[in-house]
C-alpha cells in the first residue's frame, strides 16, 4: 500500500537492516566542504579509499542545546556519495526536515553522529555501509555497499509529542474511537466500529485532544505524528510512530487534511474521516473504503 506522506518522507534517512562490521580501516579522510552556514553547502568528492569506521567533523560549533536520544532533531541536509555524486537536499526541496534521533528511526551513521551535539553546529559524516544501507543499498539512488557523505546544519529540537487536554463530553457516534493517552513511541488505539465498513458519506473530523498552541489554515505545514486505518477491515495504512517519527507535510498535501485541521490548534490530536470519493482516482483504485485518521499535530508553519 502507497503511504500518504511518501513524498515527504525523507527515503535517504530511513533506518536499514544491514549488518553492523567492525573493520577499522582509516583510509580517506571527510571531503572538503564550502560555503556559508545555513546556505547549501559544496562537499568535494571523496579522495582515495573511504574509511571503513564513520568519520564525523564538526565544520561548525553551535551554541544551543545538546541532542539528546529520543529529540526530534529539525535539520537541513545534504547527502552525496563517496565520488561526489548527490542523493538527497533538504535545500532542494526547500525546506528543512524533522527526524527522530538516536533510537534506529534513521540511519545508524546518523544516530551515531548526531547525539550530544550541539543545534546551530554544521556537521560532516562520512557514513560506511555497515553504518548506512550496507550490501542492498537504496535503489535507484544508492548502491549497494555505498560509502555516504552528508552534511547536516542541526537547526532545533521540535515536540515529539502533543501538550494539550482531552476534550469532555459525547464524541461523535459516527467516528471510530481514538485514545486519549499520549505514548512518545507509540500511536493512539483506533477502534473501528463493529459491523461497519464503510465511511460516512461526507468528511468528518473531532478533537478529542485540545491543545493551545498556533491554528492550523489551509496553507499550514503542520509537523505531525499520524496512523491511519481503512474503515473496511480496520487494515493499517500508515503509522509514523513505527516509521522515521513525526513529519512535516502541508495540510494540502493529504486528501481532507486542509479543511479537517483549519482552525486546530498545535498541541491536539484530531480524529478525521475521509471518504473514499475524496482521493484521486489512483488512489481510488488502491483503498476498498474511507480512510480514518488520528492526527497529532505537534507544531504548525
């Protein structure tokens, strides 16, 4: 099943299986890196043979807090291999991305570098395979057994869970039942009704936790932690506690999303039901129902 949020996710950083090695071979040293902070940087193609153990360089020493394991570490990138050629930029897509750091929701080279320090530092890695996509690689854009660069300007922890309260009274019979208990690593319960598959004919949506932060308008980014389920079967669709963590999407960007969210603020978590005529025809021919969401909205651009 295609996820929602597949465009955005960041492929390049999604934590591997590979196995972890122990050779030490200190061959080749971090490429030069130019340019100013907070600017895409240029990184030189690697020299010889790159090092078999992760290299990290700190380019530039911020002055914020530490990263500490289990952050949601909001940071622009580049990444590039070995010889030079580019992956992946966060510059390029125009924005920064959020991941969380330090508990194998990224890459181990990542986890690894990134933990202890400081927001506002630029960082440089060189990533060896074992540490990265080891021998299947991430096809098309990287082979296997690949050596990665990256470049990576920490620029600030972002909430990895919502604040707000639960909201009293009746909730709405028509919706699946969502709880109310806020787990950092895992998502909320979604219990779909008993003899139910299918979704309310028109777009519905609660809050069922009330934050007090910024509102959400249909042009927002909201930085968010999701699951998602098709009211046929209860089947789980996506689930971004058990992926890379929370992300950042535009509201436009997910069918229904724009008008369910206007007006909630950060800090809740919203119940949304979305049925089936209001996807594209693709993903039309994909989902046997609606799908119901369960969306925390953590932060709002």
């Amino acid at each position: 099943m295609r996820r929602f949020a597949a465009a955005l996710v960041v492929p390049a950083l999604i934590a591997s299986v590979a196995a972890c090695g122990s050779d030490e071979d200190q061959n080749g040293q971090p490429p030069k890196v130019t340019g100013a902070a907070d600017k895409k940087p240029k990184v030189a193609k690697g020299k010889g043979k790159p090092p078999k153990d992760l290299k990290v360089k700190v380019l530039k020493e911020g002055k914020g807090q530490k990263v500490k394991k289990g952050d949601s570490l909001n940071a622009d990138y580049l990444g590039q291999l070995w010889k030079g050629k580019e992956f992946d930029s966060s510059w390029k897509r125009g924005q920064p991305a959020t991941f969380q750091i330090g508990t194998g929701k990224v890459i181990k080279g990542w986890d690894e570098a990134l933990v202890g320090k400081k927001i506002g530092s630029r960082v440089e890695m060189v990533v060896p395979p074992e540490k990265g996509y080891g021998k299947q690689g991430q096809p098309p854009t990287i082979p296997k057994n690949s050596t990665l660069v990256f470049v990576v300007d920490l620029k600030k922890i972002m909430p990895s869970e919502i604040d707000g309260k639960p909201v009293k009274g009746e909730r709405n019979p028509e919706l699946p039942e969502v709880s109310t208990k806020i787990e950092k690593n895992k998502a909320p319960e979604i219990t779909m009704p008993k003899g139910v598959d299918k979704a309310p004919d028109k777009l519905l949506d609660e809050t069922i936790i009330e934050g007090d932060g910024k509102k959400v308008t249909e042009k927002s980014t909201v930085l968010t932690q999701f699951t998602a389920k098709l009211w046929k079967g209860g089947k789980q669709l996506d689930d971004t506690w058990a992926q890379g963590g929370p992300q950042e999407i535009p509201v436009a960007k997910i069918p229904g999303w724009a008008d369910a969210l206007k007006g909630k603020k950060a800090g809740s978590r919203v119940v949304v039901s979305v049925p089936k005529s209001e996807f594209p025809k693709e993903q039309q021919k994909q989902f046997s129902s609606g799908v119901v969401f369960s969306v925390d909205v953590l932060d709002v651009n």
